[in-house]
C-alpha cells in the first residue's frame, strides 16, 4: 500500500523535527518534506506534491490562513492544523476550518516537545482521516475503546419524554468538516427557527470564538452554552469544548446542563450524550441530525431518538467532508431521512409544522 506522504510546514524547528520523527515512525506514512515557511513549501509542492499538509498558522513572509486559501484555491488538498491554543490562535484556527482545513490539534506554548509525543496518536489519526478525505469523502478511522453516554446519563424508557409541549428542539452534532457545514445549514435558517442545541467537536477555548462567528452571520441568536441557559427559539447553542451538553426541562421550558465528565467516544463534548438527554426530555418533539464526522459518536444516541419518537435526519455521503458518523447512524438504524447538506436547514423549518 502507498505510504500517506505529509509535508509539515512550521517556523518552529523543534515542532518540525518531533512531528517528522512522530509520522515517520507509523509505517503509512512518510513525511516528503518539512519547511519552515509557506514560501519554501510552494517551491517544495513544484517538486513533489503531499497528501496532507500538518501547517502552523503563525508564520514569517506567508501567513498559515493565506498559504491554506491559496492551495484549497489551486489544488485542494488535506490540511491539518496544528496551532496553539491561545485565545488569539483560537481566532485563526476558527478560519482555518472555514477555509477547508480538515482538523485542528491544539499544542501549547510550553511544553511543546513533550506535549507533541504524548499527542502522537492523535496526530496520526488526524493524519491518516485527512489523507482518506480528498476533500470530500472518506472513511471513519479505527478508534479505541471508548465509553457510552452511559457514564453520563440512563438511556430513556418510552415514558421518559414528557409530550406536553408545543415547544420543538433540534439537536445537530457534527465533527470533522462541522465548521463549515454548520455555517451553511445556520446561515440558513430564519429568525423564527425552533431552538437548536449543537455538539460540534472542537477544543475548549475554540466553541467560543466558533459561536462568535457565526452569530455575525446568522440571524438567529448563535452562542456558547453556559449552565441553564434557556433553549428558546431563534437560539442556537454550542456546547462548549471540554464539556458535556445535555437538554434538561422543567414543565414546558427546555435549558441546557454544561457539565463534566468523561470522555464518551473519546469526545467530550459527545453528540451521544447530548443526543440521549434530547430522546429523554424531548421525545417527539425534536429532530435529530447527524452530519459530516469521523468515528461514530451519536450513532447510538440518534438510534434512541428515533426510538423515542423523534423525526431523524443524516447529512448524504456527497455533501459529507467525512461520512463516518451519518453512515454510522444509518448503520444502527437510527436515520430516518438522508438528505444534502443544502437541505438540513429545510428539515429543521418543517419542525415548525408538527
């Protein structure tokens, strides 16, 4: 099988030397060159191009941000961010997923050498979805034991989910290719819109400057969740990085608990969580969708809508930048419609007319 060929491009000459010696020590991959800058990586790509690209975003002579538009302009190809996870490097990797990046790994100002190794299987992974994505399409990787929302929450019994209400909730959870995805679907959606809850998965510190974006772009009301926040229509909330989001209620109002725990598919937040606490407080009164993502967080959790009596939705496999969790979901028998990503925001205006 041909080796996965990685360009690493990073100012930082210990970042280049651990993340070389890192790739090159799984046997799918090879990294072809590693440069300190955007400038030396053009000339480099005129020799030989790369599969993936691992790119730093902070850069002399070519910013990380420019270097990425100019290739998803010539010639798409997989990128990787690999940025610090400073308030202000949350900004840049935010636009960096809206402009095609594939994934995000967080490192710090300190400790860097050390924290690159112990993030080793993290960036292979990163590494070896990119590389199956081609932009559009690919496969979830293998992923480790992991946890069920179990370690969260009960599942629902079908008793669980009070009907009395005329309000409608809609739970999206999304991964890799989510940011832009969501942007499409949010940007979208009138003021009068049901009240959305959302796991996209992303670092802590990132859900914020996330939120921040697409609230100046959506004329529905787009933030970070914060504890009890009440889930109203025209609302849009983001779980926030680190933490898991689930749906609570009291009599006929909906809020949202932020909370901690551990990991569940490897995510916190999870969509499962998220997902099973919607098919306990709301039943049938909300809509499901599962969209663009690696692995198959919220496979299950859209299953026990769907039995809970909830409308469920997947994004297709065209419209998907990575189609592991829909094709999950739809595996286990929890998708009752699959529609193009330009559709979504379609299915969630239907929930008005229930």
């Amino acid at each position: 099988m041909t080796r996965i060929k990685v360009m690493v491009v990073d100012d930082s000459a210990v970042v280049r030397q651990v993340v070389t010696s890192l790739l090159d020590e799984d046997p799918d991959i090879e990294v072809i060159a590693a440069c300190a800058d955007p400038i030396l990586a053009i000339a480099r790509m005129k020799v030989q191009w790369p599969d993936v690209i691992v790119l730093d975003v902070e850069m002399p002579r070519m910013d990380g941000i420019t270097f990425l538009k100019k290739i998803m302009a010539e010639r798409p190809t997989p990128v990787v961010i690999c940025s610090t996870l400073a308030a202000s490097g949350a900004k840049t990797s935010i636009e960096a997923l809206s402009a095609g990046a594939v994934a995000i790994i967080t490192k710090p100002t300190i400790g860097l050498k050390q924290f690159l190794v112990d993030a080793s299987d993290d960036l292979v992974t990163a590494v070896k979805a990119a590389s199956k994505a081609n932009v559009r399409r690919t496969q979830p990787a293998v992923v480790r034991e992991k946890n069920t929302a179990d370690v969260i929450m009960p599942a629902a019994d079908k008793h669980t989910a009070m009907i009395q209400t005329t309000e409608r909730v809609v739970a999206l959870g999304t991964s890799t290719g989510g940011t832009q995805a969501l942007e499409v679907v949010l940007t979208s959606l009138p003021r009068v819109t049901p009240g959305i809850v959302i796991v996209q998965h992303m670092p802590e510190k990132f859900t914020a400057e996330f939120a921040n974006r697409l609230n100046g772009l959506c004329q529905i009301e787009v933030r970070e969740a914060q504890n009890n926040d009440r889930v109203i229509p025209g609302r849009a909330l983001i779980a926030p990085g680190g933490k898991h989001m689930l749906l609570r209620r009291t009599g006929a109002q909906y809020y949202v608990e932020v909370m901690d725990g551990p990991l569940v598919n490897r995510h916190r937040p999870s969509v499962d969580v998220l997902f099973r606490s919607v098919a306990k407080c709301a039943g049938a009164n909300a809509l499901g969708v599962i969209m663009t993502g690696m692995g198959d967080d919220g496979a299950a959790g859209l299953a026990e809508m769907r039995t809970a009596g909830a409308h469920t939705v997947a994004q297709d496999e065209e419209s998907c930048v990575v189609f592991g969790m829909p094709k999950e979901a739809i595996k286990r028998g929890g998708v009752e419609r699959t529609v193009p990503l330009t559709g979504i925001a379609r299915e969630i205006m239907q929930q008005l007319r229930f």
